[in-house]
C-alpha cells in the first residue's frame, strides 16, 4: 500500500470526524475516512495507544498531534475529564495579581482551541471567569465551541449578570450527575478548581503545559489542603510534546 502525504489541517479534520462518530468498543479501532480526495486508513489500538497500521506519511507534527487527541477522541469511557493547564518552570500559573496572559506560546494557545474544539462542555473556575474574561470559544482552530460552565462554590457570581448561555454550578457532588450525558468535559482551570476536581478522583487525564519562563512567585498551579508526605505521592507516567518553545506532559491520571 503507497503511503500519502497529509497536512496537519486534514490531520485535524480526521480527529474531528472521528471525535463526533460513535467508536465501538473492540480495543482495535479501524478509521477509514475520505478527507479532501484522501483515501485515509488508520487502525489504532486503544489499549496501548498507538498507531499500528496506517497508509499516512506520518512527520513529527502529526504524529504528535494524533498521539495526544486519539487517545481522547477514542475513549471507550461514556464520561471523560480532562484538564489543561499551563505553569511557569517554577510552577506557578499567574503573578500574585492574576496576571498570565499568555505564560504559554501561541503553539499551546493553538492547542487549548483544538482542546475545546473536542469537548462537549468546558468548565472554568469563577475567579478565572471574572480575572481573565476568557471567550472560552474555538475561533483559532476548526471545530464547534463547547458548552460553557463555571464553577462556582462560593457563588461569587450571585451578583453579577452572567449571560443565559453560560450554565453556572456551585456543587462539586453534582458535576458527574448533571453531565453524565456528555461525552468529553474539559476543565480549564483555574488552578485551585483543578486541584479540587483533581481532589475528587475525578479527572481522567491532564495536560500540563511547562513553560520556560521563572516568576519566582505567585499563584501556584496544583494547591494542597493538608499536608501530604512525599513518600504518599503517586508517581504520575507521562508523555512529552514539544510545543514551540514550551513543552506538553500529557497525563493519564
């Protein structure tokens, strides 16, 4: 079989395709899909997450791109989480006045959009909401822009107009009930509603974007109630992607 050549456009094109198709659930799933006069054929084993077969000329970049989205895309899970957050090398995510636009490149930027682009619903804290005025939509990449909620436990936003679009949430106990019906939730942050639904058991994967700049200082990204000794700490395996001048730490939590 002769092997072709694709762009990272029609790479994403045959990620959307697959995300918005019903997978069954054998371990070994076959994508046979026709994008721009292509004839693409790709069987990836869910198992071990990988490509074993394709007729694709597969670079770096798609590669990459493939190994971080069919994992998620080809979920057998009825309901997954994932979260995404970027950090400074001495891990922190903002300055002590909220500042962090943009710790991360326009590489990872790119990659928050295809992020949403695959979720059905994202959720970001209240604060984040309110500090960083975030359109939480897909206008970077193709794909449709996901369902909004925010977080809310303390109901700061009790007082605030909040548009009829956005769904608001104040109970952690009701995240899975109320969106059990969707296939792919992604938490954007901030920092401490991670660290809660992380706290929960309920994150299934996280994608951690380290970024070569030092704050010394600031808002950290994971926070700790009580104290935990090292020797408790699971040891988490990761994948890395180079992303511009940052790097990815894909996790399966």
């Amino acid at each position: 079989m002769s092997k072709i050549s694709i762009t990272k456009k029609i790479a994403w094109s045959l990620i959307l395709k697959i995300n918005a198709e019903n997978i069954n659930k054998n371990n070994l799933v076959r994508i046979n899909e026709t994008i721009c006069e292509n004839e693409i054929n790709i069987s990836y084993d869910r198992k071990h997450n990988h490509i074993e077969e394709s007729n694709l000329i597969l670079n770096e970049e798609i590669s990459d791109l493939f190994n971080i989205f069919l994992p998620i895309v080809c979920s057998n899970k009825k309901t997954q989480f994932i979260a995404h957050i970027a950090q400074s090398l001495d891990g922190f995510i903002a300055t002590d006045a909220g500042e962090s636009k943009y710790i991360s490149g326009k590489h990872n930027i790119e990659h928050i959009h295809r992020l949403r682009a695959i979720s059905d619903v994202i959720i970001v804290g209240a604060n984040t909401y309110i500090e960083d005025k975030p359109k939480l939509n897909t206008r970077l990449v193709e794909g449709n822009s996901p369902i909004i909620y925010i977080f809310d436990p303390k109901k700061v936003l009790k007082k605030m107009k909040v548009p009829s679009e956005i769904n608001v949430i104040n109970d952690m106990n009701l995240i899975k009930s109320e969106l059990n019906r969707y296939k792919t939730i992604y938490v954007e942050g901030g920092g401490k509603t991670i660290s809660q639904f992380m706290k929960k058991n309920i994150l299934d994967r996280i994608h951690i974007c380290l970024c070569p700049i030092i704050l010394g200082g600031g808002r950290p990204s994971f926070i700790q109630d009580n104290y935990v000794s090292i020797n408790d700490l699971k040891s988490h395996h990761a994948q890395y992607y180079k992303m511009g001048s940052d790097v990815l730490l894909d996790l399966k939590i």
